[in-house]
C-alpha cells in the first residue's frame, strides 16, 4: 500500500469514527415552544382515553401536565405584589394551593371531554418568550387554546393558558382581588384551602 493510500485509508477512518461518534455523543437541541406542548398534549389525550374514573384520570393526567405549566409564576402573576409582603411559610401554602387549582381548571376545560384531539396552529416566538396556537376538537366543537410560554433553562413552560379568549391567570387574578376587597390574605387562604378539601375529598366537585 503506497503511502497516500494509507494516508486516504486513515483520514476515512477517523472521519467515519468523527461523525458517528459526535452523532452519539452530541446534544440534542433544545425542545420548541410548540413540541413541548404537543409532547403534553399527546401523553395526555392517551390518558384521557382511558377507562379509569374521572377522578383517576385528573390524578393521572396532573402529573403529565406539570411537566408543562409553570403554576408558581401562573400564581405569582395572578395574586400580584401583595405575595411579597406575606410570610415565606404564606408564600409557599398560597403557590401550593394554587398549583391544585390552576391544574384542575386546565385539566377541567380540557380532558374530560370524551377522546380530546388537538390541532396546531401555529408558533410565535420573540426571545425568551413565545405563544403556541392550538385547537382543542370534541365530537361537537371546535375550541381555540392558546399557551403563552417563557424559557426556563433548555425547556420551554406555558405561564398563561387562554381558553375562548378567557385567560386562565387573569380568571384567578380577578376571582382573587373580588375576595381580598372585603376580606385579608388569611380569609384567602382558606377559601383555597376549602375549595382544594373539596376537590382531594371523592365527593368534591
């Protein structure tokens, strides 16, 4: 073999070993804005198939959607200021108390139609920001959902939910400011605190 043979010889070997080995060892890109809400939604409308009882699949399908929604920045958005001025202890059981609520509204309006299917309009994104379009189909009609989404890391998480043009965060913001004009953050408090007894409790709504 002549010395530019093996030359050629080697350079194909350590360029074969290069590409595959990059393509194995390499990070994948980071996950859109709209293909993590389809990554959601497609976990959750295979569970909302299923044929457990309603309260099994709301309990099944919180974990799959947590994996999209930021509740603490949803919560803080819709309490507003006023969460600074509370305890840390006040702070954490209010953000807590929301992720219950918050989830089970979404998962409400969403999956306990019979056999969801979600279509994808389309994405826009500025920055660190970003809002995915969806449909939301039943059997009946046809229901615009749009997920306002922020960059958290390498991951993409929805801070706002619209619904028909209903903000879910802004529901929770007005619902909140109605109860804490005639009453104080610790009446608030267990207003949530009732109201997710409620739902844990088999015989909640």
């Amino acid at each position: 073999m002549t010395r530019r043979a093996a030359f050629l010889r080697t350079f194909a070997a350590l360029a074969l070993v290069w590409r595959f080995g990059t393509a194995a060892g390499a990070t994948p890109p980071p996950e859109s804005p709209s293909a993590a809400v389809r990554r959601t939604l497609d976990k959750a409308s295979v569970l909302a198939a299923t044929d457990l009882t309603r309260e099994q699949r709301l309990e099944a399908l919180r974990g799959v959607v947590r994996e999209l929604l930021d509740t603490r920045a949803m919560g803080r958005q819709a309490i507003g200021p006023l969460l600074w001025e509370r305890s840390q202890d006040e702070q954490e059981e209010f953000l807590e108390l929301f992720d219950e609520l918050i989830l089970r509204s979404y998962l409400q309006k969403l999956f306990l139609f019979r056999n969801p299917k979600f279509r994808f309009a389309r994405e826009e994104r500025r920055g660190d920001t970003a809002t995915v379009r969806t449909e939301l189909v039943t059997s009946k009609d046809v229901y615009d959902v749009t997920y306002e989404m922020h960059r958290k890391g390498d991951r993409w998480l929805a801070t706002n939910i619209v619904v028909e043009g209903v903000s879910l965060t802004s529901n929770y913001a007005s619902q909140f400011a109605s109860v804490l004009r005639d009453r104080s953050f610790e009446e608030l408090l267990e207003l949530m605190r009732q109201k997710v007894s409620g739902y844990r409790n088999p015989g909640g709504a």
